[in-house]
C-alpha cells in the first residue's frame, strides 16, 4: 500500500494559529471530508484513526480548534464562545480553499456545524453527518441526570455531592466520573488504546471555559446552546449518528433527527460516544456510502 501524503500547517487567525493536517490528495470526483473534533477541549486527534480512508481517493482534512491541541491557547478567556470557533471554521475554508466539501463533526463538533448551519452562509457544503451530538444543552443535561441514575448508589452520592457542594476534586467524585464517563464516553486510555486516543489534547482550559467541570454540570459559555428551532432551515442532506450507550442519548439524537428536514439517522448498536473508536470498520463503511451518495 503506498504511504499516504500528510502535509500539517498553521492558519493565522485572530492573531493566533490554528493547526491543520491534511491527509490524502484531492481529487476531481470526491469533495474533501473537513472533520470537527468534539470538547470543546479535545483535538484532531482521534481522527487520526481514519487516515487509511484516505486511500479511497478522498481527502481528509482535520484540524485542533483555537484552544486546543496544537492550536494557539489564548489567555483570553472571552475568545471561548461558539462564535470564535464558528468564524474560524469559515477562515479555514477561505484559506485552504475548501469551496466544495462535506462536513463530519463528533459531538461539540456536530454542535458546531448545527450552529454554522442555521448563523452563517455555507455555500458548497455537500452534505453533513453529526455524530453523537445534541442541539440542545439543556436537553443533554438532563439526560446526563437519566444516565447517572444507572450508576451505583455511592457514585449517584458522589455526583450530587460535588453537584451539590460545587467541589469537584473529591477522590469518590473523580472516581464516579471516570466510571460514568467509561460507561457512555471511552475509556481512560492507557497502553492498549489506539496511540492517537493516548495523545494529549491541552485542551482542560477551553473545556473548562466553554462547558464546565464535567458532562453533566454545564456551566460554560455553551451552557445555553440550543438551535433545536433553527435547524428547519438547514438547507444541505443530513446524516446524525449515534451510540446506544452513548452520552448522546437516542433522545438527544432524535431531537436533532426529528427537526432537520429529510435527515437520516444511524444508531450504532454497540457504541458509547466514539462509534469510530467502538464500531470502527462500521463507521468507516457508513461514512463512504454516505459521502459518495452526495458527491
């Protein structure tokens, strides 16, 4: 198999950088695939994980938002709203010239696309899949509260306790969040995870920021997110996905499936908030019938 060609670069913007890594040359016939990575406060990372779609033909480009992994981590704490990291998108697409392309954002990515979509002039977006995300952050933490139900007795405690207390720090708390966050998110990587989920993401700040101490205590610049109502006006085919152990519960999915005009939805029958990382080869498999139906 020939080696895929990677090129990685800078985009200046707002005075400071923002990382980009294109895998793949592109082609006449196939629209380059922009993915969004989630968080806010993760990072292209785990996209790495599909680099060897490249070798259908089809370009991938991904990239660490403003805040995140290689990207600048301004001081600023007012640059950690959906609006920078909206204007960026559209920077990225002026400077790499994307004028043709299909989009695929995970979780706080979908987000973003939803918020692009409905804000913002999207002309040559192709089409669109949103995985696991919701339109609508009060719905997702209430949801959040359904599933911390499921978990022990004492981890419910710990969770209302710090909820409660607004300590986060607490030895039971941390240990309740990584049960919780292992059951409906992924796993704490360690030496058996794919190299690229063992990366840092340096994005603990931006998250902080823009979501708040956890899944469930959304208290950040995104804690009253919701385009639920916008979204009848998205004007370009749809694909939702999500996990049936996932933090984007099928509530939360249908929600953005329901209100999205001719949208398709897939539920992953044995994925928590990754279906990339949990049903890979099936991931793969739906995002290339999908790209090439609307090519």
């Amino acid at each position: 198999m020939d080696k895929i060609k990677v090129q990685e670069g800078y985009m200046p913007f707002h005075g400071y950088q923002t990382y980009y890594r294109i895998v793949g040359e592109s082609a006449p016939n196939k629209a380059p695939l922009l993915l969004l990575h989630g968080g806010p406060g993760s990072s292209h990372n785990y996209f790495e994980m599909m680099d060897d779609y490249a070798q259908t033909g089809r370009q991938l480009i991904m990239y660490d938002q403003i805040g995140c992994g290689k990207s600048s981590i301004p001081e600023d704490e007012g640059l950690y709203v959906k609006e920078t990291w909206a204007e960026e998108l559209i920077a990225l697409r002026e400077y790499l010239h994307l004028d043709q392309l299909h989009l695929s954002g995970q979780s706080w990515g979908g987000m973003l696309e939803m918020f692009y979509l409905t804000h913002y002039d999207h002309p040559g977006v192709k089409s669109v899949m949103i995985n696991s995300s919701p339109a609508s952050i009060p719905l997702w933490v209430k949801e959040q509260h359904r599933l911390i139900k499921y978990l022990s007795y004492e981890d419910q405690q710990a969770i209302q306790k710090a909820e409660e207390t607004g300590d986060f720090t607490g030895a039971q708390y941390l240990a309740a969040n990584e049960r919780y966050m292992a059951r409906y998110c992924w796993d704490q990587p360690n030496e058996n995870s794919p190299e690229p989920m063992r990366r840092p993401t340096n994005g603990a700040k931006a998250s902080l920021i823009a979501e708040g101490p956890n899944e469930f205590t959304e208290n950040g610049t995104l804690s009253d997110f919701d385009v639920t109502d916008q979204l009848k006006n998205v004007d370009v085919p749809v694909l939702v996905t999500s996990g049936t152990d996932d933090l984007c519960t099928p509530l939360i999915a249908k929600s953005v499936y329901d209100h999205i005009p001719n949208a398709k939805w897939h539920l992953f029958a044995n994925s928590r908030h990754l279906a990339l990382l949990d049903q890979h080869d099936e991931f793969i498999s739906l995002l290339d019938s999908w790209l090439n139906e609307n090519d």
